[in-house]
C-alpha cells in the first residue's frame, strides 16, 4: 500500500467487484485478526489509534463503541451512514465505487467488536453504481464465509443489508437517518437518549460514517502505533477531501490530517482556475465554513480549525475565485437549508425562511450593517433552539462570510 494512501491505496489495482482481487492484496485479513481478538481489545486498539469520526463531527470512534458494546440487549445493530447529501462531499461515493469490500470489512469488525448481529448501509438512493457494487460485495462476502452464520467457524454472525435514502439532506443526521431506515418520515429525534443506548427499533445501535469504517481495517491490521504515524497530534490518520469549485482539476485527494489548505489547493487542485489566489473557500459543504485567502496556510487538522471557529466537516472544498459573489453564494446556501427544512420544529422551519428572506432584504436595504446583524442573531437563535444539526448549520457560513467578507456584502 502507497505511504499516506490507508483508503485509495487500492483504488485502480483491483476490481471492485472482485472479491478475490481484495483478498489476494490483503483484504480481509484485518478481519480473521480480529476474530481471534476479544472485542474490547478491538475497542481498545480503535480508542489508542485517535481515530475520529470522518462525517463531519470528529467524534472519537473507540468511545461511541465503547458507549454501545456495553450496553446489554438481546439485539445490536450496527448502521453505516452511506447517505451522502452535504454539497461539495462525494467521498464515501468513490470509495464505495472503488473498494466496496474495504466498508463491508469495516463494518462486520465493527459488528463483532460491538457485539451486534445485524447491519444496516443506508445509501443514498442516487447513488445507482455504489448500490450495486455493494450489494455483490456482500453477495461475495457470504459465498466466501465472511458474512452469515459462523464467520470463519466462530459463533459470531452477521447479516448486513442496504437501505436506500430517499433524497432528504436531513438524513444525514443519525437520529433522523434511524427513523428514515424505520420505515418512517425523517424526522429527527431528541437526545437523549443516544442510539447507543436507544436506537433502530428501540435496540443499541453504532451509527459510523463509510470512511470511518473504512479506516478500521488498516488500523486492526496494522496497529494502532502504525496509525498514529499519519497525520499529527490529535487528528491522527488520513482524510478524505473532495475538492470543486473554481480549481484547475477538481478531485478527490487522501492526504494526511494537518495538511494545509495551500497545499491541498495548490499541489493537489492544480491551483484556481482564473486567478492567483482564491477570494474564497467553503470549508465543509453547506454546512461549513467561509475562509478568504489569509487562511490559505491553516492546518487541517479538528483543533487547529476549532481554534479559528471554522469547521473541517465532511472533507468538502468548495473554491471561488475572484469572479464569484459572496452574496449569491450564501444567498444559494440559506435556500438550500429552507427548502431541507423538514419543518418539525418552528425555530428552523419559519428561521430558515426568514433567513433567506433577510438576506433578500440585504440588496434594497439603506442600512445593510442592520441587515446584516439581524441575519446573524437570527442564525445563533435558530442555532439556540433547534433539535437538531439543520438548523445548527446555516450560523456557521453566516458568520463567516460577515466575518471575512462584510465589506462586499455591504456594498451589495
């Protein structure tokens, strides 16, 4: 495998609908180690390697296993959050297209290590080819041993199978996402409780993004001292970005966590496309963070962007060069929010309309600066007051494109 390469290092070497191409590059291997591990050394060996969630909230993944395995229920479920809706994110696509069976790995470790017997793919239903390729990776992984009754002759089985998301960017969030797989609207729930400890059917249940589980194999095979190698200190591994916009060659690049924003335009993007530097960069999709050029050298890593109150999120680099407007951009964001509103709770259901209704109000405004402290402390109010992650979001482009960019928007 490629140095800096835990999660692409295969993609174009093997096919992905090959079972056999995995395991002869060591697929699975992971797996049969595991097996003969007791599962809290699994959870140990996850918690030592640092790992974090990689959706978007940098949770660290050995603790929310932790917090299901010692829950005690006759029925576990293991569900991977494969409903990728965040604009600018198409990571978890491509590593499903590329390497189904590296999450299908992920995924039965994680089951035995939590001690569940069912697991759940939500994808999203778009996507047409990663359904395909994971529905014959399971097949495979059946006819091979390594799903079904008695994986590898041990008493410890799995079945895993797919749910299709219907289109609501809302079903991203765990608890909405549970409801949804239910067979029910999807709508959020309050916590607590936790799935951890209240679920999919009422039963603990371990909710991970595709390239969180996705990292589980390399660090289960190779230690988790080995997976501290990457990355820096406290953000250890690789990171997915899924970088677009106005850059010369858009893409999908695995780099260690703490590189720069530089580099990651410049040495991996090809540069901006029609000018020198970037005017500006949205950090995390929709729900992220606007940065001008001055923020170009900043690690990205979770503490280093914590510390400026910008958000690495779901891995997604949206560049603009100087051509692009700030306020058509955020004016674009604030309706995507109002149309995903599902419409539960009044803060986000009337805030999100009135949020694109205020930003309107921006461009015949006489005094703008009003205008735009109304927007703000209306974002942090909706942020106060509601259940759930939507209307959390629409504070952090508000905030940023006042904070970096007032001066244009002003001048709107």
């Amino acid at each position: 495998m490629e140095r800096n390469k835990i999660l692409t290092g295969l993609f174009g070497k093997i096919s992905p609908t090959s079972i056999n191409d995995y395991i002869e590059h060591g697929g699975y291997s992971a797996l049969k180690k595991a097996l003969k591990i007791k599962p809290a050394n699994i959870i140990h060996e996850v918690s030592e390697s640092g790992l974090r969630g990689r959706g978007g909230a940098g949770f660290p993944t050995g603790s929310k296993w932790g917090f299901t395995a010692k829950e005690i229920s006759d029925q576990k479920y293991v569900i991977c959050n494969a409903d990728e809706g965040e604009p600018g994110t198409f990571k978890d696509r491509l590593l499903m297209e590329n390497n189904p069976h590296l999450l299908i790995e992920g995924v039965i470790i994680a089951a035995y290590a939590i001690g569940a017997s069912e697991a759940i793919i939500y994808i999203r239903g778009e996507y047409y080819e990663s359904i395909k390729k994971i529905l014959k990776a399971i097949k495979d992984a059946n006819k091979e041993g390594l799903l079904g009754e008695n994986i590898e002759g041990t008493d410890f089985s799995l079945n895993i199978s797919i749910k299709k998301g219907a289109g609501s960017y809302l079903c991203g969030e765990e608890l909405t996402l549970i409801e949804s797989a239910e067979g029910k609207r999807g709508h959020p729930r309050i916590k607590p409780p936790f799935p951890a400890q209240k679920g999919i059917f009422g039963k603990p249940t371990l909710v991970n993004n595709v390239e969180t589980l996705a990292n589980i194999p390399f660090i289960i095979a190779q230690g988790a001292k080995e997976y501290k190698k990457y990355g820096v200190k406290n953000a250890f591994g690789t990171k997915l970005f899924t970088i677009s916009g106005d850059v010369i060659k858009p893409g999908m690049v695995e780099a260690n966590l703490g590189i720069t924003l530089r580099e990651l335009i410049y040495n991996h993007a090809g540069g901006v496309l029609g000018s020198k530097n970037p005017k500006a960069v949205l950090l995390g999709g929709a729900a992220g963070t606007f940065v001008d050029a001055s923020m170009l050298d900043i690690s990205m890593d979770y503490d280093s962007l914590a510390a400026t109150n910008t958000t690495m999120g779901s891995g997604a680099i949206i560049v603009m060069n100087e051509s692009r407007s700030i306020y058509e951009m955020l004016h674009s964001i604030l309706r995507f929010f109002k149309h995903e509103s599902c419409g539960k709770c009044v803060p986000c259901r009337v805030g999100c309309k009135q949020l694109l209704l205020q930003m309107q109000d921006l461009e015949k405004s006489k005094d703008k600066n009003a205008v735009l402290d109304e927007l703000l402390n209306e974002a942090k109010y909706i942020a106060r007051n509601s259940l759930c992650p939507l209307g959390q979001s629409p504070v952090l482009p508000v905030s940023t494109a006042i904070r970096y960019f007032k001066n244009e928007l002003i001048s709107k």
